[in-house]
C-alpha cells in the first residue's frame, strides 16, 4: 500500500514502485490481478538492471546519466501501465486502514537513534536530504524492535491498532525484503496515541 501511494503520490517512479513490489507479490501472489502481476513481474524483467532507490548511492554520476536516460524511457512507457495498476491495488485493499505519515524526506532517509522515556519515544530520522528530525510518539502503549539504528527506512506508516485511540506506527525497513543484505531483519513499531515531528 505504501509503494502503491508513494507512486501516486509523486514521491517515486514507476520502475522503482515495480522494484519495490516484485518482492511482495513473490510472497503472496494474490495482490494484484494475474494479469497484474504479469505486467509487473515483466517490467520488473527488462528494468532489473537500472539503479533506482538506495543502489544508486555506489554508482558513479556518470553511468547514472547513462542509466537516467534509460529509466526515463521506461517511465515514459510504462508510468501509466503502473499507475493504473497502483490504482486498483490501493481500491483493492482499501486505503484507509494504512497511510503514510510524516513527511517524503523520510523516503530513503535512516534511523538514527531510538531514546524510550517515560509514556514516550523519540526516533532520531536522518532525512535524504541530510537534515535531521525528532519524531516524538506521545501515550505509547508498546515498543517493539530490533536493532534499529542506521536502518534505512522506506517510509513511516500508520495503521490502527485493536485498542481505540492508539495507532500503529511503522518504519518500514528498506532492505525488509532483500535476504541477506545488512538490516534486513532490523524493524521499528510504535504503539502510540499520537506522534509530531520537529527538525533539529
């Protein structure tokens, strides 16, 4: 859902919302459509060589022009094919249960720090950008990690929780799906009342 919003919203592309998505539907199938999920598991075939998202911090800037030149192709081809997939996928599991939150320099920023207090937590997010935030969590209920710090994060989610008022809030590992690569086993959920964000 995220991946799906994230692309309508603007904050990634079509190739890297493919990529980010074959991993989910190798899991389970029946997200999307057959039809769906042929398309994607295509593209995903002919773009799997592209640097999109964290990969393209080790490529040199000057195959990254080269490399630019062919995502725009892909996107001019298929951006809508994906959109309109994208589309379903949010109609299909309904929006409304999970959103992203906080603000699009999380998108491929990190944790840095994680400080529990007293009924609160404050996770220290180093931004894409560079620039650092505190996201504070107020009435929190539960805690629940694994060294998070210096985990690269794809977004913060938020989803309701059983207990009325209080909300899940997710930061959704990068490397989550990627077995074998550092953090991928590394999470951060907050059950909280609420949460603010304030730059340092």
């Amino acid at each position: 859902m995220q991946i799906a919003q994230n692309l309508l919203g603007r904050r990634i592309g079509a190739v890297e919302a493919v990529r980010a998505l074959v991993p989910f539907l190798q899991l389970d199938p029946t997200l999307v459509s057959r039809e769906d999920r042929k398309t994607l598991l295509g593209i995903e075939s002919e773009t799997g060589d592209l640097p999109v998202g964290r990969i393209r911090e080790v490529w040199h800037p000057d195959l990254l022009l080269e490399k630019d030149r062919e995502i725009e192709k892909y996107e001019k081809r298929h951006g809508e094919t994906i959109r309109s997939i994208c589309e379903r996928l949010v109609r299909r599991h309904n929006p409304s249960t999970v959103k992203y939150v906080g603000l699009p320099d999380f998108h491929d920023g990190s944790v840095r720090a994680v400080l529990q207090e007293q009924g609160g937590v404050r996770v220290t997010v180093e931004g894409d950008t560079g620039r650092r935030y505190v996201v504070s969590f107020d009435g929190v209920m539960a805690v629940e990690m694994s060294s998070p710090e210096d985990m690269g994060i794809y977004a913060l989610s938020e989803a309701p929780s059983d207990v009325e008022g209080v909300r899940i809030y997710d930061f959704i590992n990068w490397a989550g799906n990627e077995a074998g690569q550092p953090k991928s086993r590394a999470y951060l959920r907050v059950f909280a009342t609420d949460f603010t964000v304030k730059p340092i």
